[in-house]
C-alpha cells in the first residue's frame, strides 16, 4: 500500500485549501432577517474550471493560495429556467484558522470548532509512523450569537488536532502521542476534553454515526494496515480486520443500518465498502460490523493520500435524535476519475456523476427535492437526483462563491458555510445559509 504524495494527486491539503482558489463571496444582509436570493438553473453550464496541479504534499504545513479579484454577490445571469431554490444568507463575520482543516459545527448551529495555528504536517493528518504531537496547532471554539461570534474560553491539552464529526455533545478530536500512538476525544462545547480511545494502538479518522457510536481505524505501532472499528457508547468494541489490506477513513449517511469505509490492498487499489450493522433487535441497541454488502474499485492504486481527497468533500451526519432524515442517503465522495463528487448507490452498485469540478456535496433534506448541494470553484449549486443511473443532472445555482457547508439539524433545512476573507489566507467568513421558500423570514439563530 502506497503513502506517495504526488502533485497530480492533490485535490488540495485539504477541501478547504481546494475551496480557496475560488476567492471569497459576501452575501451582505439587506434586513435583520437575512437577504433573500432566489436561484436559477442556468441553461447550459459554463465549462469546468481548469484544474492546477496545486502543491506537492510533503510533510510541510499547507501552503498559501493567492485569492482572485472578483465581483462580490452577483446573482446568476442569463437564460434561465423555472427551477428555482430561494435562500437567506444571514453573516456572522471572520475566524481565523489554519488554511487545512473545515470546522467543525454543532447540530444546532450554536457552537462552531475551529482548527488554528499552524497546520499539521501530512503525516499527522494521515497518522502515519512517525507522526508527532502538532504542539504549534490549537483548537478554539467560538458561540454564534445573533451576528457575532464570541470564543469561549476553555483549556485544552497541546497536541490535539480537529476530527472529523460532532454531535450535541461536543465535536471528536485526535492526539498523537510522542510515541506514535493515536488517541481519540470528545470536547465539550462548553469545556473539557472526555477521553474515548487511549491505549498503545494508532486510533485515528473517527467519525459518528447518526447513532453516536464512534467509528474510526487502529493499528498497532509496527504495523501499517488499518482495522475498522466500530464502538458503541454503552457496548464492546467489534473490529472488522482488513484481510491483507488497510481500512481507511470511515463514512456514514443518514441510514441507520449501514457504514461505509475505504479499504486499500495492493490487489484491488482503492475499494468503497458498504458494511451492514446489526442492533440485535433493538434501535438504539449496542452495534456490531457484520456483512460487506456492497464493494466498489474507485482507484487501481492504494494510495493513502488519495484516500484521504476522496473523503474529505463528504460532510459529517447529523446525529439521528435531531429529526434529521435526508432525501437522498447514497454516499457522496470524490471520485477521482470523474473529477467531482459523484453519489454511490447501493440498488445498482454505481457513481451517479454531481456537478462538474464539485469538491464537497450535502445531501437535501427535502423530501420533495432530493439531491445534493456542492461546492465548485465557480460557486454552490444544487444537484437534484434525477433517478436515472449514469445520468448527469443539471445544476441549480445557489450562491456564486465556494463556500464548503455543514449542514445544520431542524426546519427549515439549514448549513453554515465557510469561504475564504480575499487577501487574508488565514481568515474565514462564516454565513448560515436558509433554504426553502419561508428562508427570508427566519430569524438569524
């Protein structure tokens, strides 16, 4: 299994390094309830963005992208149809962050984490051997007032590095430790840090079901092949060894019976794992790995890097006691081949193709409208599932500067969205984004 850092293969350090090179959009507020904008579908879609090679990753921090000028909020011109998405843009002003990591929201939008400093080498970010406590990397978090955020103070040990899911709880961390091991954590929103994995194993690219159970990868320190473990909060572990390949950063959707991972083998290169969980009966009983029920060959090569751009566009779920239920639960990643972010479907075993360039995608939680909202370096559009495999949809414009969401829980259907502040790489503009034909009238929290 390889771990070569390659230009061509870089979709960015990171999603939101990829999001930069779009430069930065404010949709400024005309109202204390938020600007209304209605978009459109254009006719013909302009053509992809040319792709740059971007920087060869090597274990340097991410490195800086100069920001075009631009014209800022221009709504969508030109012919159009009657498709249309109205949306409230409520901003909330600037975070500084480390250029590497898209933060972390709580379900309700009150809190947000945010990555800051200087960011982790690669070898932290894909815990490989020889990874390092990031000491010059800090976490803060920050509460969404109405318009403003304010950081909320709190201690937390040196060393850790963002995760990739939260829950009402708090949002998941990691630490490397000097001796090559990996731990997994919970901080509070509020304060405080609840230790879920400690040990002598590198446990490393946790994520959540919308169950809360913890789904991450560990391998012993002389190893380089990752099990997939699934644990609940009241239940043993169950491990799902990899047979002679490595699992690599675990995904989840809205459907409660299911996980997904990555597994790398020299034989099949990249594979999309579709595995089945078993309760025991009960709903919210303790989880085991059982069956793969579903297998996909997405790359011939098993390059850790290339796992790690595969996934980082698929956003975190929100927990399932929230009420959230997606319109479309098949799993979006980035498929390398297509060069976008393409919806894996289980009743046929195949890619649906989303928009042209898309680096992120958030499932719709409308019933009625079920689809997939994406980020490109043009700006978010909206997908709509068309039902037809193989079949590219036309896409919806929405807002026409690329910010990367995580989508919130609760009606209407909600996200908080991150872009780049134009000549500030360090900087970031947050802005709640309100879908839905009532989205102008909704107060900002």
């Amino acid at each position: 299994m390889s771990t070569r850092r390659t230009a061509t293969a870089s979709l960015g350090a990171a999603l939101l390094g990829a999001a930069l090179v779009a430069g930065c959009v404010t949709e400024p507020s005309q109202s204390p309830r938020g600007r209304r904008i209605t978009a459109s579908t254009p006719v013909a879609a302009p053509p992809p963005p040319s792709r740059s090679p971007g920087n060869s990753a090597t274990s340097a921090p991410a490195a800086s992208v100069q920001l075009p000028s631009g014209p800022i909020a221009e709504p969508a011109v030109g012919k159009t149809t009657l498709s249309r998405i109205e949306v409230g843009v409520i901003p909330y002003g600037t975070i500084t962050n480390d250029g590497q990591a898209l933060p972390l929201v709580s379900p309700d939008g009150r809190f947000i984490a945010v990555q800051q400093g200087e960011a982790p080498t690669w070898e932290v970010l894909l815990a490989e051997p020889g990874a390092q406590p990031p000491l010059r990397t800090g976490i803060t978090v920050f509460q969404v007032g109405d318009r403003t955020l304010t950081r909320v103070e709190q201690e937390l040990p040196a060393g850790l590095v963002l995760g990739r899911a939260s829950d009402d709880r708090g949002f998941l961390v990691e630490a490397p430790q000097p001796d090559g091991s990996r731990w997994i954590g919970r901080v509070s929103w509020v304060g405080g840090v609840q230790w879920l994995v400690q040990g002598n194993m590198v446990n490393s690219a946790a994520t959540l079901t919308p169950r809360g159970d913890l789904l991450y990868t560990r391998r012993a320190l002389e190893s380089n092949f990752n099990d997939l473990v699934l644990q609940s909060p009241d239940g043993q572990p169950s491990v799902r060894p990899a047979d002679g390949g490595s699992y690599e950063f675990p995904l989840c959707t809205s459907d409660l019976s299911l996980v997904y991972a990555l597994r790398l083998s020299e034989k099949s290169g990249i594979e999309l794992e579709a595995i089945r969980l078993d309760r025991g009966g009960a709903a919210d009983g303790p989880a085991r790995l059982t069956a793969t029920i579903s297998s996909k060959v997405i790359e011939p090569k098993a390059d850790r890097l290339q796992a790690y751009q595969i996934t980082a566009g698929a956003p975190p779920v929100i927990p399932a006691r929230t009420g959230f239920i997606a319109a479309d639960s098949a799993i979006a990643i980035f498929h390398p081949r297509m060069g976008r972010m393409a919806a894996y479907r289980l009743e046929n075993g195949q890619f649906d193709p989303l928009a042209p360039a898309s680096m992120s995608a958030i499932p719709s939680q409308d019933s009625a409208r079920p689809g997939f909202y994406c980020t490109t370096a043009e700006g978010m559009v909206f997908v709509p599932s068309l039902g037809k495999p193989g079949v590219e949809a036309p896409t919806i414009r929405v807002l026409p500067s690329a910010y990367v969401g995580r989508r919130l829980s609760g009606t209407p259907e909600s996200m908080m969205l991150f872009g780049p502040v134009k000549g500030r790489a360090d900087e970031m503009e947050v802005v709640k984004l309100v879908i839905g034909p009532t989205a102008a009238s909704q107060p900002p929290n």
